[in-house]
C-alpha cells in the first residue's frame, strides 16, 4: 500500500495569483514521468530566482518601511528571514513529493516482480513480465534520480542565499528551518 498522498497545493507556483492552482499529488502523478517533472520544475521556480526573489523581497519590505509599516530588525534581515522561510517550506514540499513518488514506484516495481515470479512457464508471458519490469525500474531510477538533483538545487539555492545573506542565520527556536540551514 503507497504511503498517504501528501496534501500539496498552490504553494507549486511560487508566483502570487488570485486564483491559485491546487495540485494533488497521486500514484498516476508518480508514474507519468513527465507530468512528475514538470510538478518538481514548478516547484524549483523559487530555487532557480532566489536572486530575483530576493530583491523583490528587500524592495517590499523597504516600501513597508517607508510607509511605517516596518517590524524586527533592518531590512535585509527581514527580507533574508522572509526568503529563508519560503525555502524551507518549499524544499519541504518537494521533499514529501519525492519521498512518496519514490515509495510508489518502488511498491510498483515490487508487484511486477512478484507477477513475474508468477507468470509460471509460459515463454511469451515471462518476456512481456520482463519487458514491463525493465520499464518500472527505468522509471524506478529516474524517480530515484531526483533525489540527487535535490541535493544539488538546495546546495545551489543555499549558496546564493548564502552570498546575499551573509549574516543571516535561522534562529534556534525554528527546529525545521535549522534543521535544513544544518543540512545543506
């Protein structure tokens, strides 16, 4: 049985809109290989513009402070902590969507390999049980291949992140987000 669906939604377009888009993430979502990777590029948008929304962040918070609204500490640090935030909870998101499609695929690739134990003697069964084997852990890698790209983009991201917040740091009391500044 796949793990729970991670209830996932407009969070994947890291553009403000009005009208948000919810995406649910399913078992069919992990097995169409090109419906999952434009789902992680979506999601990668934050990580691919942390410049951009980096400035656009300072821009607001300098605007908020012109007009009195400003709160804890300069603006950098507000707009630093702010970015930060959004990372986390996006490298979160991802993490759950990679974490169950993974778990799917293997549960799946586990199945054809029981059915094809199962497809007795018959020569023309036991070359289609292969054949279809052969694309699950195709598709099992490519899945398990993100993992590694994930590794790659967060580096990347807390790099930059890291170039324009020099002084930034999570404070103690967020467990997840010093979790993740720990890891990366």
């Amino acid at each position: 049985m796949p793990p729970k669906q991670p209830q996932l939604g407009s969070l994947a377009i890291q553009a403000p809109s009005l009208t948000p888009k919810t995406v649910h993430v399913s078992p069919s979502t992990c097995h169409d290989i090109s419906v999952f990777k434009d789902l992680m590029n979506q999601y990668r948008k934050l990580d691919d513009t942390i410049n951009m929304r980096l400035n656009r962040t300072t821009a607001q918070y300098r605007d908020r402070e012109r007009e009195g609204i400003s709160g804890k500490g300069d603006i950098e640090e507000q707009a630093c902590a702010h970015v930060w935030r959004e990372l986390v909870a996006n490298w979160s998101r991802r993490k759950d969507i990679v974490e169950y499609c993974v778990a799917v695929v293997d549960q799946s690739l586990d199945e054809k390999r029981q059915s094809l134990q199962s497809a007795g003697d018959d020569a023309s069964a036991q070359r289609k049980a292969k054949g279809i084997l052969y694309a699950e852990e195709v598709k099992r890698n490519q899945i398990h291949n993100e993992l590694a790209v994930e590794t790659i983009i967060r580096k990347r991201a807390y790099e930059a992140f890291r170039t324009r917040c020099r002084y930034f740091e999570p404070p103690t009391s967020d467990v997840e987000a010093r979790k993740w500044w720990d890891s990366v």
